[in-house]
C-alpha cells in the first residue's frame, strides 16, 4: 500500500480542510458527499429571494481561518470579505432592556464598571489569564492528536496544563472575578453550546471569552457558506475531486484493512479513508460488527453537545430594534440549561437567539425585507414533531415579538424549521445533535473517541466527535490533524 489513494467522506469544515491537507501533500484525494452541495452543516439554501446560511453564524477566532489559509500560501481575503461587527452583539434582557456588546474593550470595560465597581480591572485581570489559555490551547493543545499521553509529557506542557485551570469549573471561576449577574450571564454565554452546564465545565473554556471580547466577532459577506466556497475552490486548486449525492452504505474490509467504499450508485477504492461524516454512523452503520470499535453503551453514555430547533424566516419589512447577532436572556439560563443537560426535556422557558444577516448584509434578503434566522438550543435525542416545531415557533415569537415591539408573523413570507429528525435525515447526526461531542473533562484530548479507528488500519476520523472538539474552528482544525498524522504513517516521495 503507497497512500496514494485517499476518500474523505464528507465536506464539512473538517472534510475540506483534511482533503486539502492531503492533496497539498501529493495524495490524490476524492470527497464523498450525501448531499448535493458542500459544507455539512454549514450548506446554505435559497427561497423567495432570500440566502439563508443553514447552522454555523458567527465567526470567531479569525485567526484559525487565516492560518488555514496561509498554510497554502493564501489569505482569507483570496476568498470572502469579513466585516467586523459593531456591536458585536445585542443580549435583550427584558422589555425595552437591550445591552449592545461593544466591539471596542475600552467601551465594554465601561460597560462592566456601571454595572459594578472594579468591573473594568476585573476584566484585564480575567481577559490575561485568558489570553495564556487562548496561546496555549489554541496553537498548542488543540493541534494535538489524541492518540498517546507522550503527547503531553513534556515539563513545559504539564505546568500549561496545569495553569489552565482544566480541574476547575467555568462556574466558579468566572465567579472569582464578577459578581454581578448580568456580567456572569455574558461571560457564561459562549460556553453555552460546549454541551454541559458551566459547573461542569472546565474553566480552561474562558479561553472563549478572549475569542470573543479580543478577537472580536465577524462575518463574510454574503453569508457563513462562503467560507465553504473559499474553501472548495482551495481544495480543487489542489486537486480534490468532488462527488456530490453519494451518501455511503458500506465500508468494506478486509483483514482489518477497509479496501472499499460502496454508495449508491457505485464503489470507491481507497488506500486511506477520512470519515468526516458522523463518528457514530460510520461506526455502527458502515463497518462490519467485527470492526466497530466502540459498544453501544460506550455511545449511550457519551455527553452530547446541544441540538437545536431552528427557523429560516423570510420577512417582507425592515425590522426593528434588532442587531445582527441577538441573545434573548429574558428568562433564566438555570432551568434552561438544565432542560438541556441534566433532565433532557423540551424547554419550559428557552432562551433563544436570533441572527439577521440582513441588516449587515443587504445581499441576502430582496430590498426592503429581512432574513431572520431563530435558534433555540434544546437537549438531544428528543422526539421532534411538526406540532412541538409549531408550538415553539409560536412561543418564540410572542416574545421576540413583545421584546422587540413590533408585529412580526402577519409579514413572514417564508418559513422553514430545521431540528432533530433533519440533522438525521441530512447529517446521520448521532442523536440528532447539532454540536457533536459536549466539551466536559472526561471527553478531552485522550478521553475522545479516537481519530484512528482500532480495528481498521487505514479509517481515520475527523469532526465534532473527535479531537479536538465541536465548533467550526475546532472542525477546521480537526482536519489538518488528521492529515498530519496520515502522512506520518503514509509517507511516499512527494515532488514539491
């Protein structure tokens, strides 16, 4: 066997960026799609002359995608325009009580002393511990395998480690340096879909927050696909081969070795394989029995990060009082996020957020109108029904509604939910999640399921269910470690 011959299946962030990884190497690469465009979970779709990106919405920490970018000799900007936001988003605590969230530290600084005295020096102290587990965790950890505890023997590593509060939870770390709980709940928001409740939570996840306040919070005009876009044209500037509408029904093995790859409509020979698709749908419903290499409980008892009810709305006004990015915290996190991690229900009282492209973005709505796009963040694995979908929508906007002051529903000229029996039927997603694999210490680095399979020599694995974890700069990342460690083990002569 040469290596020469690879199959990635799937193209969502960790697909592309594997299958560009490999081919920039000299492997000959082939991405295997279900559906008929690329980008997994962040395909977008058009209706009634409105583009509506399908899951992904914000783009944070920019400096993973230019990374990517330049390790081709490209940048970001070969391939869409990121606009920094201003605010960088809006969190609606009640009614006519919104809180824009300033791009600017200085103007959040001030916005922290209002709310309590010494918010603003509280702020630098927390945002410099930070800053060392975003150096750290980011372009060090992260970028690590999983695959043995030699990984992290190093005497420099082991005090990182220790200093990232990994032992510590999110919950009472935050509360050493804010007390107040509007602070607490802005603080505590982007852990939100890590997939466990901040007491759970390590806190070396505050390296989120200096993503989001020092970092800042973009978007690519035009939409979050078009990063997808960039990102398909890279890969076929290297040579990859795409093959859309060909989901996979079988991986054939062999003596331990997976030898081909059946669809429906034909079959695929592979040197290597890339499972990008869902860890637990190759697992169990493409290899043989003998060849799965975790049990049905080792799967029964993972962490899953959140699913989510989601709904595409076309509306034929301009609105008000909305931001681009908007946090609905009108009513407790507590019993929500209990809903969805330790007594997995439907919410009695959900949180939600909603995005409008639109008013930054005239692109993606007809002239004169606004794309809404409303996500309520629900546990996984719950029955999902139109009435339940229906229900929501409607509990939904009575509040986004009232909060906002306007009329809403009488203008919506296109609607579409999207929630667990979609991310199934689309993504073969485990559970119907939408996240992956929450985020909680005993789902770490080595605690993950592998990136290489222990039964089949030649399958790897890439994505939300493995290293280094769920999010779209976590999956960029998952793919460029899979293809390092497949060259480790597949060299061959590559002229460059």
């Amino acid at each position: 066997m040469d290596g020469k011959e690879v199959i990635v299946i799937g193209s969502g962030f960790s697909g592309l960026a594997a299958a560009t990884s490999l081919a920039d190497l000299g492997y000959k690469v082939t991405v295997l799609e279900k559906n008929s465009t690329p980008g997994g979970r962040a395909r977008s779709f058009s209706a009634e002359g409105f583009t509506f990106d399908m899951g992904p919405s914000w783009y944070w920490m920019p400096d993973v995608f230019e990374t990517y970018f330049r390790k081709f000799g490209k940048s970001t900007a070969d391939y869409y325009d990121l606009k920094r936001l201003d605010p960088s988003y809006t969190v609606v605590f009640g009614d006519n009580d919104f809180v824009d969230v300033p791009a600017s530290l200085d103007a959040l600084k001030t916005l922290f002393e209002k709310w309590e005295p010494g918010g603003a020096s509280a702020l630098d102290k927390f945002l410099t511990q930070a800053a060392y587990k975003y150096e750290v965790g980011i372009n060090q950890l992260v970028y690590k395998p999983g695959r043995s505890l030699s990984e992290f023997m190093s005497l420099r590593l082991l005090l990182d480690v220790l200093r990232m509060d990994v032992f510590q939870s999110f919950h009472k770390h935050i509360r050493r340096y804010f007390s107040h709980p509007r602070i607490i709940k802005l603080m505590e928001f982007p852990i939100l879909f890590l997939g466990a409740l901040p007491e759970n939570t390590p806190a070396l996840y505050s390296l989120m927050n200096y993503a989001d306040i020092s970092l800042g919070t973009w978007y690519p005009m035009g939409g979050m696909h078009k990063i997808i876009e960039g990102m398909v044209q890279l890969a076929e500037e290297k040579g990859v081969t795409f093959k859309y509408n060909q989901g996979v029904q079988q991986i054939e093995v062999a003596q331990g070795v997976a030898t081909t790859i059946v669809t429906s409509s034909t079959a695929f020979e592979a040197d290597v394989i890339v499972a990008s698709a869902d860890y637990h749908h190759v697992e169990k419903q493409l290899l043989p029995p003998q060849y799965q290499s975790y049990s049905d409980t080792y799967w029964d008892t993972r962490v899953m990060a959140p699913s989510s009810l989601i709904f595409y709305l076309g509306i034929s006004k301009r609105l008000n009082n909305l931001r681009h990015h908007n946090l609905f915290f009108d009513e407790d996190f507590g019993p929500h996020a209990r809903e969805i991690y330790s007594n997995p229900q439907w919410p009695t009282k959900p949180l939600f957020y909603v995005s409008a492209p639109s008013v930054t973005d005239p692109s993606v709505a007809p002239d004169g109108c606004e794309n809404l796009f409303i996500l309520i963040p629900v546990a996984p694995g719950l029955q999902d029904t139109e009435e339940i979908r229906e229900k929501y929508y409607n509990l939904v906007m009575d509040r986004l509604e009232k909060l906002t002051n306007q009329e809403i529903r009488s203008s919506v000229v296109y609607k579409r939910s999207y929630a667990h029996n979609d991310f199934i039927h689309d993504y073969n997603a485990f559970k119907g999640n939408a996240y992956g694999l929450a985020n909680t210490l005993l789902q770490t680095a080595l605690l993950k399921p592998a990136l290489k399979s222990k039964k089949v020599k030649n399958l790897f694995y890439t994505g939300q269910l493995t290293v280094p974890g769920p999010g779209v700069p976590p999956s960029l990342i998952s793919g460029q470690v899979v293809a390092t460690e497949i060259a480790k083990e597949y060299r061959f002569p590559v002229t460059v």
